[in-house]
C-alpha cells in the first residue's frame, strides 16, 4: 500500500503543469503553443522571460525533491534502508511521468529535465551536485541547455556507479533508466545539435 500511496502522491506531484499555469495565469497564453512548445523552464526562460523562468524551474526541482523526501519524513522509522530506496525510485519514476504526462494539463507536459534533477538531488545529492556543475559548464561554455542536460543525465549513472560505488542495484538500474529516459526525451534536440542548428541560450544576457 505504502507504494501505491507515494506513487499516486508522486504522480500528482509531478502533474502540477508549473509552466502551463504560469503562461496562462500571468502572460494569458498557452506555453506549449509558443517557442519550442515545451511545457518546460528552458521554454519558459525564452518566451515568457527570466523571472516566469526561474519560478518554473524552481517549482519543478521541488517537486522532483519533495516526491521523494516526503516518504522519508512520514515513514522513516518504519522501513528499513532497502525498503525506504526502492519507495524513493518509485516515486521519483512516477514524479517524472506526471510532469511529462500532466493529469492536469490534458497529458501534455514538458521534458522532466529539471523534475529528474529533483529527483536525483533526492536520491543521491552528492552525484546530483556534480550533474549540477556539469550541466553549467556544458551550458556556459556552448550556450546550449539541451546539450548541457544530455551530458549531465549521462554522467549521472556513471557517477553513481563508478565514483561513489554504488552496490545497490535497483538505484543502479534506476539511474540508467533516468539518464537514458531524459537523452530519449531530448532526440529532436540531437538530431539539431548534429545538424548546428539548435537553439542557443546565453544564461548573462539581459
């Protein structure tokens, strides 16, 4: 039962469509209708401006954290580590699918690349941390945020792996499936970034 309830609180979590009520609430618009048409942060940054921006990625980290913190605060005491890790994958599984999939946002949703960050600084923080700066080197260095997000969902598994020694498999395979799940989600994006026609962001322009 305890992982039907976190699933379904996750999956509600994950289904509040940040990006999709901002547009709508504060700008009368529909964020999937505008730029790349992703109901995402890094959309949101370019049509609705760095403020909208940084509100949309804020919510959308929490709710990847809170998905999998909010069974640890409630039930701790009662799980052993095992039991408490494999809540922990559920949730931020089912946190990621609500916010590619909105219950609230007819389905509809964006890439879960800051969701899955949530989720991850959850799980494991130390990898999460490294994925963090990686991500803003690869961003500042080519002004690409998809390129910066491919390469930090791909080092994140490797991190977990062979940096902290990880020696539980259900985190190992839950690792590979997010970082594989967020480079899949991002497939338009290569075929652009290979084509040099992908979109570009500088993160120190007013």
């Amino acid at each position: 039962m305890d992982f039907i309830l976190f699933g379904l609180i996750a999956y509600l979590l994950g289904s509040i469509p940040t990006a999709v009520w901002v547009g709508k609430m504060r700008f009368n618009l529909d964020i999937r209708e505008h730029g790349s048409k992703n109901a995402g942060a890094t959309n949101t940054f370019r049509v609705l401006g760095k403020n909208a921006g940084i509100f949309v990625l804020t919510v959308d980290v929490l709710k990847g954290v809170l998905a999998v913190v909010i069974p640890f605060l409630v039930n701790d005491f009662l799980w052993n580590n095992d039991h408490l890790i494999h809540l922990k994958i559920v949730s931020g599984i089912l946190v990621v699918i609500g916010h590619i999939f909105p219950l609230f946002a007819g389905f509809k949703g964006g890439k879960g690349v800051a969701t899955s960050l949530g989720v991850i600084l959850g799980v494991h923080p130390q990898a999460a941390l490294i994925c963090i700066v990686l991500f803003l080197i690869v961003f500042i260095a080519f002004n690409y945020v998809s390129l910066g997000a491919i390469i930090s969902s791909a080092a994140f598994p490797l991190l977990v792996v062979f940096v902290f020694k990880n020696e539980n498999t259900s985190l190992t395979i839950f690792s590979v499936v997010l970082s594989s799940a967020v480079i899949i989600l991002h497939h338009q994006n290569i075929k652009r970034l290979i084509a040099g026609n992908e979109n570009k962001m500088n993160l120190f322009k007013k």
